[in-house]
C-alpha cells in the first residue's frame, strides 16, 4: 500500500505529462509540416496530375491550416482515436498493437542482458580497483561503448545467422504464438542493443561502488570486523542502488530510441520501423500515433523510476 | 498486328551457375523420360517473398505506388494481358477488337468468378471502368480520358464508346484499370475496399499488416490451370533491400526481387542462390524543367545529352546490369526509334562547345533534386564527375523522395535525378511526361506538334503505323533534349534453388504465375 505522499507524487507527475505529451506532438506535428514534401503527391501515384493532387488534398483535409489539423488531430487522439493512416488506411492504433509487442520484447531482453552481464562486471572491477581484472574488464567496457549497435549487429548476423545457421538472421514472432522461436529471433537484436548498456552499467557501477567502498564509512565497518562480503552486499551496493537505477532507467530510454536502427537492420516490424516508414513518406497520422505512445513510454518509465527512488531511499519524496 | 517490329524475344539472362543448374535440370528431366517442357510444374507449397515496400492500397484503382503490381496481379486478373519480354498486349479476361476508331469491344472470358463467389460479367467490368473514370478516390482517372461512354452489349460483352481514337487502350487495361474487382466487395467495403481486396485472380486476400506481411492462399476456382502453382504466397516487407537478401541467404525467405545491382556480388557470394537479371523498363534520367534559366536553353539541354558517358555510367554504377539509355525507351522495345537513339554520342568537346554558343564559355550550374538512398548517391557523384568535364557544374540538393520530387514538379530545382518507371504503352510514358500541362514534364510546355503527335500515336492499331509516330516523337524529345536519359536498370532478383519458373518481365513488376516451389 502506498503512502498517501506518494500517491500524490504519482498524481502530480501523471498530470505533468499531459503538457508532455501536448509540447512533443505538437512539435513533430510541427515539424513534419515544416520539412518540405508533400503526402498528397505520394497518394496520387504514378499517373499524378495537377487536379488530382488539389482534389485529394481537399480530401483529407491537408489544404486546412496547421492548427486546425493539429486540433482535429488532437480531439480524436483524446477519445482514444489514433486515426488511420493516410498511406494504407490500416487503424493507427491496429499498427501500434502490433508492432510495440516487438519493439518492447528486444528493449526489455537488452536491458535484462544490460543488467544481467553489467552488474557482475561492474562488482568485479570495483572489488580489485586497479588489478587486472578491473583493467580488463574496463577495456572491454570501453570497446562496448565505442562500437556503433547496427555495426555489431550486422557482424553478429553474418556470423551466427548467415555462417553458423543457428540463429534467425530478420524478422520477428510474436511472443503468444510461440515463446521459443519469439526469443530465438529477439536475441540478436537484444545483444546488439545492450552491447553499449552492459559497458555503461559496468562503468557506473564500478565507479559508485568504487567511491562508496573507499568511504569513511565502509573504513569503520572494516575496523569493527564486518567481513568483506558482507560490506559489498549489504552496504556497498545498497548505498549505489540509487545511482544504478538513474543509469538503468536512462538506458532504457536511449535503447528505446536506438531500436530505430537495430529493427532497420534486423527487419523487425516494431516501433521504430513504423515510425521511420512513416515520417519518410509524411504519413502524419501514424508518425503522432507512435510518437503519442513513445511519450507514454517514457514518461511511465520515469514515473517507476521515481517511485523506485523512494522506496530504495526513504529520503526521497 | 505486324510481327516484324517485335525485336527478338529478350532471353532473361541468367548468371552462368544458374543457366548450368537449368540445363542441368532439363538434362535431368529429359533423362527421366519426359521432355523438359511437358514437365507440369510441382503444385502446393507457399512461396515466402521478401518485398521491399509496403503496397499503398490492395485496390488497383486508389493505390499510387508502383511496387504495389507485384502484389495486386496475385490476387486480380487483368482485361489484357502482354507478353512477357516485349509487352506486346495479349487477350486476358477480354478479347478485344475497334470495329470503329472510336469503339472498343471486350469480348468477355465466360464462367469466370470473383473471389466471392460473384459472377465476372458485362455489368461488373462496367462498373470497374466507370469507378476508374468517376470516382472521387480513383488514382486512374488520367488513363481513361478518352473514354465517353461504357455500355454493356450482351451479358459477356461491353463496349467502349470513345471521344477520340485511342489505341493505346489495350495497354492501358492490362494495368490498373484492367484489374477487376468484385463490385460486390466494392459496394460492402466502400473506402475499407483497400484493405479488402476481392479479385478474380490465381490468388485470394488472407491478410495484411502494414510494413510486416501480406499473405494470399489458392483461389481453387481459378479459371485457368496452367498457372497459379503454389498454395499460398507470404510478401514479408523488409525495407531495407541488403536485409531481406540476407533473409534469403539465411533461408527464411524463399526469394526477394527488383534488388539493385550492388548487391550482386553478394547473391555470388552465397553459395546455394540462384540470381535472374533481365532489362525492364526503369530509366534512370535526369529530368529537366525547361522554363528555367538556362535549361530553356536548347543548346544547354543538348550539352548535357552530350557530355553523359552512359556506357561509363552503366559500368560504374550497375555492374554492369543496365543498358545506356539513348530514349526513354529500351532498344528491345516495339518502339525504340533508331534515328534518336544515333543524336548523342558521347562528345565532351560538343558539349563545351555547345555551351560556348549558347553564351556560357565558363560552363554552368545547375542546381539539380536528388534523393539519399546509396544508389542515388553513387549515380549522382559519377554523373557529376562526366558532366564535371564539360564545365557542368551539379549543386545537389538531396532529400526523401516525396520531398525532392514535389519540389522539383513545383519548380523546385533546373533537373532531377530520378527515374521512370515505365508504363505498358509508350504513348502513357510520353503523355505524362512531356504532354502540355503534364504533372512530370516540369516546364508544363510542349510545342503543338508533340501534342499532336502524341494524340496520334494512340489512333493506329496497327504497331508498325504506330512505332513510325513514336519514332518522329521520340525525334523531338530527344532533338529537343526535354530530359537526358541515362539508363535502363535490369531487374536483379535472388532466391533459392528450390523456386523454380519465375519469369522476369520487360515492365519491372514481377508476376509469380508461374512460379513453384520444389
């Protein structure tokens, strides 16, 4: 049961994101009109003329002012109307069903992997800083950090895809239809994008842990003959829990956003492909619908990040 | 209609490996007792495709975008058929014939049903052509405008009543406006038809989800049995055209087409696929907006035409896999003009000197509109550098497709370079790309004696008649310069060795009639 102070907090920070949501629409919405190109030349065809274009511009709406498109756009966005695209006339909403499954199984893997691989890593150097074990393991660190995603990902795939055989090398399978081949298609695409994350998480970890283990305090629990495992579990990595989850959470938004590339080069239909095939083609119904939904994404991630906060350390409100 | 200007049938060239695994196969089936060509291909299986773009609309007569063929000839037969290497138009569903220069009469195939059960007949083609010519979504309307009247004649018969003599009306019925659709579904549907499409063709509607997958299943009642052989067809959209040759590679697609040619050492590279080229249509051509200084110019038009190394240019950037284009058609096709193709040898010399007549003996700049994908890029630098030697100077602006080329047709830049895709008669291609007030000749302007030729181009039935009008047209917009042709691109496609029968055809779009899967 949640305390009503932080109720609260949950309450302020969901009516924060309604001006959120409004500013980051508005602005693609904005800048999709500003970028020159025209979506009714596209739904014209091959045969365009300049009487087709007038008449299907009339037609959905796009010789209307900017404001009045956002407007309508917006009013049916708040009854849960994502429109259609203006490309195929597939449900918005239809789309985004179907791709954010996707996109959301490759985020959540990378960041268990990110963790999984990272923690440890990050534990080991910081328990000899300094030996060689931290001077290795910093350096793959840093190669982690320096290699492109897409760059590993296609390495990864001509290896163990197109040489090997032993993993899909494109697409995806929704989890529901079948858990085993979901995962075997979702794990390169998740290696690719955590690759950076476990460096990152490793190097964060280490240089809090690092700090917190050289402090005054952790002297005096040495002097009074607490064991060394005991301080690393207990109180080293209990006081760095706050640190990890800021660096946690900000990696989940930035592997959320590289998903863009890493699906590109995968061929998986998620979020980032829609989004991209949208904006290229000035789809704008579809590029507000994922965009809308992003927000949400990203806002709730920060929302759960903030009430973790508070209840690793009291402290915070 | 004269046989004599259909040039020799264009044999799809095969890669080595591939033409050894074909006589391999006919040695094989010759063996066996039967002769390679009465072996009846294996029916069943489903064909996995990797298709690099997502089609706009299933219903032929709103879709916009060129890629969408591949998908809609599964799933809808056409009035009018062509052959494969020369699109020369061959009877579909109809037999046609002009009693008159003003009638059309289709002659319809009997017994022929609609995936919904509903019957093919008089009435439905009628309704099809009157929605392409009237309805407020049609995309098509442009190609039947010389259509006054559909009547239906007898229950298997509709004739057209026309305002002029338009010959290239077969043609035009063997693409989008040919494709019938079920009215029925039309009537049910209405605007959701895109997404619904009921046709009568090999293969029935099963599903699309946008930029993921489109999949057909067998239509059992298909009026004819000698195509149609696999159950199902799986177009699994890949946008990126190096990953969905991977997905063949890696065998979870069974084939993937219309690749460019820089992926051809990698379909060498992988040991078990099989690679067909052929020449399409597709012309990669600078467009020119000639009511712009200096491209209204004609001598500054003629440098250009003169200062381009097609030959180079299809050896740079296409491995090869192109033909220099001296018009906006191919040398295979009924049309090609001998006399045009002999205007402009490749001549730095001429251009310079060209450009000096024409007042500019310090060269140009041009501004041109271009776009960002790879193969763009590569043509533009090797262009740049030809025209470079001549003094043309090319400031590039690069953008998306949809915003260069709306921008170049809104008199945006001097020229683009872009492509044209092609249409099944060539009095379209010329109609909508250098008629007065066409959405594609950017200038908007053409003398009264190419209108007028272009009008005539469409009176003759007779393709020897009609060639000799293509050929004075194909005069003036090359005398003219009004674009400068680069290049033809071949249809490059990958797919394992167990598909077997694909034909590529000389329009680009691929059909998977013949297709089957071993």
């Amino acid at each position: 049961m949640l305390a009503p102070a932080k109720r609260r907090m949950i309450r302020r920070r969901l009516l924060q994101a309604i001006p959120v949501i409004i500013l980051a629409t508005f602005i693609v919405f904005g800048l999709l009109k500003l970028v020159p190109g025209d979506i009714a030349v596209t739904l014209a065809g091959d045969n365009a003329t300049d009487a087709r274009i007038a008449e299907i511009r009339t037609m959905y709406g796009l010789d209307q002012p900017f404001l009045v498109q956002y407007g309508g756009w917006l009013m049916k966005a708040v009854q849960g109307d994502l429109s259609k695209s203006l490309l195929s006339g597939e449900a918005v909403l239809t789309s985004i069903a179907r791709c954010l499954p996707n996109t959301m199984l490759i985020v959540v893997l990378a960041l268990m992997l990110a963790m999984a691989i990272g923690i440890p890593l990050g534990i080991l150097a910081a328990s000899r800083p300094g030996g060689w074990v931290d001077g290795f393991v910093m350096s793959v660190a840093s190669l982690g950090v320096a290699i492109p995603n897409f760059w590993l990902a296609m390495l990864l795939v001509a290896w163990l895809s197109l040489s090997m055989g032993w993993l899909p090398a494109t697409g995806s399978v929704p989890f529901t239809e079948n858990p085993w081949e979901s995962l075997r298609h979702a794990i390169l695409p998740a290696v690719a994008l955590a690759s950076g994350g476990i460096a990152e998480v490793a190097r964060q970890l280490r240089s809090s842990l690092v700090e917190v283990l050289s402090s005054q305090q952790v002297r005096t629990l040495h002097a009074k003959g607490v064991g060394p495992a005991s301080i690393l579990w207990k109180h080293g990595l209990k006081n760095v829990s706050v640190n990890l989850l800021t660096v946690i959470s900000l990696l989940a938004n930035r592997i959320l956003a590289a998903t863009v590339v890493v699906e590109a080069v995968f061929a998986i239909p998620g979020m980032g492909s829609l989004i991209v095939h949208a904006a290229v083609q000035r789809d704008f119904p579809v590029v507000q619908g994922v965009v809308f939904v992003m927000v949400l994404i990203v806002v709730s991630i920060n929302l759960l990040t903030d009430v973790l906060y508070s209840v690793l350390d009291p402290r915070i409100s | 209609m004269s046989q004599d200007l259909i040039r020799a049938p264009l044999a799809s060239m095969l890669d080595r490996r591939s033409f050894l695994a074909l006589v391999g196969a006919a040695g094989a089936a010759t063996l066996a007792g039967g002769s390679a060509m009465a072996a009846e291909p294996k029916r069943g299986g489903v064909l996995r495709l990797a298709a690099s773009i997502n089609p706009s609309s299933l219903d032929p007569t709103t879709g916009g975008s060129g890629f969408d063929h591949c998908y809609l000839w599964t799933m809808y037969d056409t009035l009018v058929e062509w052959d494969y290497d020369t699109l020369k138009p061959k009877p579909g569903l109809a037999k046609w014939s002009f009693p008159d220069p003003k009638t059309m009469v289709l002659d319809l195939q009997p017994n022929v049903k609609f995936h919904d059960g509903a019957p093919l007949d008089a009435e439905a083609v009628k309704f099809n052509l009157d929605r392409s010519r009237q309805d407020q979504r049609s995309n098509v309307k442009a190609d039947l405008t010389s259509v006054a009247e559909v009547v239906v004649t007898g229950p298997l018969q509709v004739t057209l009543k026309l305002k002029n003599p338009d010959t290239a009306l077969p043609a035009i019925l063997s693409d989008r406006c040919g494709m019938i659709i079920s009215p029925t579904a039309v009537k049910t549907h209405g605007a959701a038809s895109d997404r619904n499409p009921v046709g009568a063709g090999p293969w029935k509607f099963v599903s699309w989800a946008d930029n993921q997958k489109v999949v057909v299943a067998r239509n059992d009642n298909y009026w004819r049995k000698d195509r149609g052989f696999v159950d199902g067809i799986e177009f699994n959209v890949i946008p990126e055209q190096a990953t969905g040759l991977r997905s063949v590679v890696a065998g979870q697609n069974d084939m993937t087409f219309s690749l460019p040619a820089r992926l051809k050492p990698v379909i060498a590279k992988a040991k078990e696929l099989q690679s067909i080229s052929a020449p399409t249509l597709y012309c990669i051509q600078f467009y020119f907006n000639t009511k712009r200084k200096p491209l209204d110019n004609l001598k500054v038009r003629q440098a250009i035409n003169f200062a381009l190394d097609r030959d180079a240019f299809v050896r740079a950037t296409m491995a090869g896999l192109g033909e220099a284009a001296t018009m906006t058609l191919p040398k295979s096709h009924w049309a090609w003009s001998e006399a045009a193709s002999k205007l402009y040898p490749h001549s730095v010399e001429k251009a310079k000197k060209l450009l000096e007549e024409a007042g500019f003996p310090q060269g140009i700049e041009l501004t041109v509109g271009a776009y960002t994908d790879q193969d763009s890029v590569r043509r533009a630098e090797v262009l740049q550098e030809q025209l470079g030697k001549a003094g043309i100077r090319l400031k590039f602006t690069r953008g998306t497709v949809a915003e260069i080329s709306a921008n170049f047709f809104n008199q945006g830049y001097d020229m683009l370079l872009s492509a044209w895709t092609g249409r099944p008669d060539p009095s379209m291609t010329y109609a909508l790309g250098f008629d007065k007030g066409a959405y594609y000749n950017a200038g908007r302007e053409a003398t009264e004696e190419l209108s007028d030729l272009i009008r005539r181009s469409r009176e003759s039935e007779n393709l020897k008649e009609r060639a000799a009008v293509f050929d004075k047209i194909q005069q003036i917009t090359m005398g003219q310069a009004l674009s400068a042709p680069v290049a033809f691109q071949y249809e490059l496609s990958a797919m394992t060795p167990k598909v077997k029968g694909y034909r590529p055809n000389l329009l680009g779009k691929p059909k998977f009639e013949f297709v089957s899967l071993e």
